[in-house]
C-alpha cells in the first residue's frame, strides 16, 4: 500500500553521489553525520568537498564519465531535486580492511573511502531507499551543511521507487554482507557505453539493458515502435490489390526483415526491394540461411491461374538451374488457385501463402524480435502439406511462438509477484515450480521444461531474471530483473 509524507529538509551530498543513487547504481551514500533510520528527506546535489582528490582519484574509473558530467551541470545560482529517500540503515564504518570491497559495491575508489577514514576517523554509510519526484524542484543554492531547509513542505510519496522492495533488499543485503559484485566486465562495458547512448538508439537500449541486469534498473525506456511497422501493416492491403510492382517490393522487405539474405546482385534472382525481377524475372530469391525462391500474385478478386506455379517453375530452372530442386518454393497470393494451379503447386510441393498470414509473421519479428527463428521455420516450409493448406503450417508456426511468449512472460511476473508478496531477494526453483502449478498458466509445464525456460530467461543475452545456482537444479535460485511485455 502506498504511503505520503511530508519532506521540508534536504540531504547534500556530491552531484555525482545524487546522480549514482538516482540511477540505482548505488543505495549507499556518506553523510557527514550520522542519520537515524526512518528519516525521510530530498537529495541536494551541493558543491562541497570531496577530500580535496581529484575525480580520477576519488571516483572509480567505471563512474567517472557520469561523474565529471554531474559537476559539468551544477550552476552558481539554482539547484535541481529530483528524488527523495528514506534512510533504511546507518552505521559507522572503521575498519580499513573492508574498504576496498565497499569500493566494488560502490562508485568510490578505495583511496577515497581511506582518505575520508583518514580525515573523519570514521565513515558513516547509510542505506538509501530512494524515489523520485513527480517534478524536479528547482531551488536557490544553499550555503554549504549537512541538511538544508526546503523553500516549502514536499508531500511525496513512495509510488515511483528507483529500486522494487526486492531488488533493493537483495542489494542491501549485498552490501551489508560486502559480497563482490556479481558481474564487474558488465559495469566496465556500461560504462563504454555513457557517451555513444546519448547519440546512438541502440547503443542506448542495450545501456538500459545492462543496467536492468546489474539491478541498477528495473524498466526500459519506453521503447518507440518499430518504424517499419508503417509498411508491414500494408502488406496485407497492397497484396489484396492489383498493384502487383508493390507487393512484390514488400514481400522482399519482408524476407529480410525475417532475416533472410542474398548476396546475389543479378537483378533476375535478387531479393533487393529497389531492383525487383521485372518480366523475366524471379519476384524473391533468397540464399541465407536457406534458398527460398518465390512468385508473387497480388489481386483484388480473380482466382489464381496456372500461369503463376507454372512461371516459378519455368523461371526457377533458368535462373538457378540445378539449384531450383534445392530450393523451398513459395507463392505469395491473395486469391485462390484454380484446379489446374493448385494441381500444378501441390505436385511440385509449392507454399501458397497469403499477404494476411506474412504480415501477420513479420509483424510478430518487428514486436519481438527475438521470436522468429528460421531454422525452426524451415521444417514447416519443406514438409507437406503443400499448396494453399500450407498457410495453416506458417499459422500453426505463428500460433505456436506466441504461446512460448506467454508462457515466458507469465513466469518473469510469476516471480515478480511471488518476490513482492513474499518480501523475498530471490525464489528457490522447487517453490516456483509448486507456484506455477496452481497458477493461471498458459501451458501445464513439468518440471525440466520450466527449469530449461527459467535458464533462458536468466542467460545475460535475455536479462528478464536472474539465477543463484544451488548444488542441484531444485535449488536454483531465482530473481526478478525486468519484465516481458507482450504486444497486442
């Protein structure tokens, strides 16, 4: 249940202390005093000392990019707010031989942790459950102190937290332990990635991706529509049309969307969408990771003729020649086959598949692409059934990938919701798989398929969750990173 209250003072601390706790980097700040756990207050990046080192030497080299920006913005006038935290834990650090694994779990160098020991005697550390602000606060520059006044009262509240209850416990708990980070490369590699996201979309997305494995993040940026989505949501429309110049472009834009290939630059057995096959020509042709070659018919009402079958035959044997046999064929048609074309596709094992069901495949690829594997594909175009039956296989192919997509998106909320009700770090696989049972799955699942799908969901190349290994497969752990939307 979400919980209001009122914040008049204002924690300063280094901007690049602010920044690290707003990203999630960090839960951990060091404060002058000592703060008793409960206290609520904004976070003010002020410019007061940091030991007199320089950012090199006090910020650890995986931070300083976001470091030196943070200090580039402060002005000598006004300050910007944009998140409040709650002290969950303070206490006072003197040990020296604990600094350098509090600097692995932290944006501090080990010289900066020592140098504050030196001076201060002792650190106080305090845990920080941070949110943000429904609107930055913009206030004048305040003279330098621990906490500061408020121009007014903040009423805020705890709906936007950096971190969930679970993630943020998980981390505490690594903390306080002073456990290594699990994943130090991926920090390093984040950080290569600071400048290039600022001026590179995919660069950006796989940041933010990094940082919802680390834990650092638990959400996307709302990720923009895939533009081609303009065009594949045409296909079915220009293929139930007589602008058959058209339809053949988009089939081909299409084929390499899914991710064929060919690197064929003969216009005749070419899948470039600018320089189709005109008369005499093969409509696709591709080489990678399969041959596919294919007619394309678009048309408003009329049936299909023999002429259409009869021309990929004719036309496959001059152009590829022995090659043909080893191809998949394919016609892409919006009316029905006559007799004679359906006589002709079905005995030279032809797919006849129509505009309504590629856009439906494509459109699948452009929402999640991950989904579509050619290889798994494949099977369903060589084997029979053939001619136009053999739009229900691609259907069927279709059908069946959407389901592996619920099935994966129920069980990353399955432990999202399981962690959240439980107050749990992490999930031990034997109780997930009790949970999964008596929920609404999708797909009844025993015990070593779920257990393979929760291995694919924690791999770093998918980041959804994360997995503790336990000394046998009941004993995996597992814990929530980000969710898996799935599209409409």
């Amino acid at each position: 249940m979400s919980y209001s209250v009122f914040v008049d003072t204002a924690l300063q601390l280094p901007p690049p202390d602010v920044e690290a706790l707003i990203e999630g980097r960090v839960i951990a700040a060091m404060p002058r005093i000592f703060i008793e756990p409960g206290r609520s207050f904004a976070l003010y990046p002020a410019n007061i000392s940091i030991n007199l080192l320089t950012h090199e030497q006090y910020y650890r080299s995986s931070f300083l990019p976001i470091a030196k920006t943070s200090f580039s913005h402060l002005t000598s006038e006004t300050i910007l707010i944009k998140a409040w935290a709650k002290c969950e834990f303070c206490k006072i650090l003197n040990d020296p031989e604990s600094l350098e694994a509090l600097s692995q779990l932290t944006v501090w160098t080990t010289e900066a942790l020592q140098q504050t020991l030196l001076q201060r005697r002792y650190i106080f550390l305090t845990h920080l459950r941070v949110y943000l602000l429904p609107q930055p606060l913009e206030m004048p520059v305040h003279p330098s102190g621990n906490f500061v006044s408020l121009p007014k009262s903040l009423n805020v509240t705890d709906a936007t937290p950096v971190l969930s209850e679970s993630i943020f416990a998980k981390r505490r708990q690594k903390l306080e332990k002073l456990e290594p980070p699990e994943h130090p490369e991926l920090e390093e590699l984040q950080s290569a990635l600071v400048h290039l996201s600022t001026t590179n979309p995919k660069a950006k997305q796989l940041d933010a991706e990094i940082k919802i494995f680390l834990g650092w993040s638990e959400n996307l940026p709302a990720a923009k529509p895939d533009i081609d989505l303009d065009w594949i949501k045409t296909i079915a429309q220009i293929g139930n049309s007589s602008d058959g110049n058209t339809f053949e472009k988009l089939v081909r834009k299409s084929f390499i969307k899914l991710g064929f290939a060919n690197s064929n630059n003969k216009p005749e057995a070419s899948l470039d969408p600018e320089s189709t096959g005109g008369a005499g020509g093969l409509d696709f042709y591709c080489e990678t990771p399969y041959q596919v070659v294919g007619e394309c018919k678009a048309t408003k009402s009329e049936t299909v003729a023999d002429g259409t079958p009869a021309q990929l035959i004719k036309l496959g044997h001059k152009h590829l020649q022995e090659q043909y046999n080893c191809c998949i064929k394919i016609i892409m048609a919006a009316g029905q086959l006559n007799r004679h074309a359906k006589q002709t596709a079905i005995g030279n094992h032809m797919n006849v598949i129509r505009p309504e069901t590629l856009q439906k495949l494509v459109e699948l690829k452009a929402k999640q692409p991950g989904s579509i594997d050619l290889l798994q594909l494949k099977p369903c175009l060589e084997q029979p059934p053939f001619g136009e039956e053999a739009n229900a296989k691609v259907n069927r192919y279709i059908d069946e990938v959407q389901e592996k997509i619920k099935v994966r998106s129920h069980i990353v909320q399955l432990v999202k919701d399981f962690l959240e009700r439980t107050k749990s770090t992490s999930v031990e696989f034997n109780q997930l798989h009790g949970a999964y049972a008596f929920s609404m799955s999708p797909l009844p699942l025993n015990y070593e398929e779920m257990h393979e799908i929760l291995i694919e969901l924690s791999s770093p190349l998918t980041g959804y969750l994360g997995r503790i290994k336990g000394e046998n497969l009941g004993r995996d752990r597992f814990y929530f990173l980000r969710d898996l939307p799935l599209d409409d």
